[in-house]
C-alpha cells in the first residue's frame, strides 16, 4: 500500500514547453513580491524600472500595471508635500497616461498647476497634507 501511495503522489517533471512559461511565471512572481516590497520602502523609482520588464512581457498584468501607476501617483504626492510642483506634475501626467480615469491624480495635478509660481495658501498646504499615499495591492 505504502509503495502505490507514493507512486501516485509522485509528481512528474513538467514538459519541456510548459517548463518555460512556467520558470517564466515564477520570475514575475519572484519580481512583484520584488516590487511590494520597494512599495513599502517608498522606493518608488525602483518599483517602476524593476516592474518595467514584467510590464513589458505581460501588458495585460493589471497588478503590474497598477503597481506602476500607483508608484507615479505616490512619486506625485511626495514631491507635493516636498513643494516641488515640475516634478508633481510630471509624476500625476504619467498616472493619467495610464489612466485617464484617476480623479485623484487629475484634481492633483491640477492644484499643482494651480500653484506653480504662486505662494502656497492654506488650501494647498490642507489638500498637500491630507492627501494619501497608495499602498500596494496584495
């Protein structure tokens, strides 16, 4: 009995075709778990060229995409908060490359707009301190 049971959990090595969409899935995966973690260290440059490639490979990998959009989007909110409008609203451009859709990076961008050249009032130094930064999806 013991000698059919660990016959028939034995696993067989994979086909050679399937072997490489196989070690090619596990480097991405090996890459996004890469990436969270940059997220969480606020390395967001480093998130965005190390999920370049894997981007690059599988365009339609929406935790990949939305990893880099909101990697921008962070990128945006810090330079708000470090009054560094040039770089904020290069930063929310390219969330809305992406995604035209994001409301947030829109209303950012343009109270970025709003305010390059010109003293930051209230309103800016409210809206810059409130805004959220984007936690990476799990």
């Amino acid at each position: 009995a013991k000698k059919a049971f660990d016959a028939a959990i034995r696993v067989k090595p994979l086909p050679p075709e399937l072997k490489a969409s196989y070690d090619t899935a596990t480097q991405q995966v090996a890459k996004l778990e890469s990436a969270r973690q940059l997220f969480a260290e606020r390395k967001y440059q480093d998130v965005i060229a190390s999920l370049a490639a894997v981007g690059a490979q599988d365009p339609t990998n929406q935790n990949v995409r939305r990893m880099i959009i909101d990697a921008h989007f962070n990128m945006g909110a810090l330079a708000l908060q470090q009054d560094r409008i040039p770089q904020a609203i290069r930063a929310f451009d390219q969330v809305l490359r992406e995604d035209p859709d994001d409301e947030l990076a829109r209303r950012s961008r343009e109270l970025a707009e709003r305010y390059e050249g010109r003293p930051r009032d209230l309103l800016y130094r409210i809206y810059v301190k409130y805004l959220p930064l984007r936690q990476a999806a799990t």
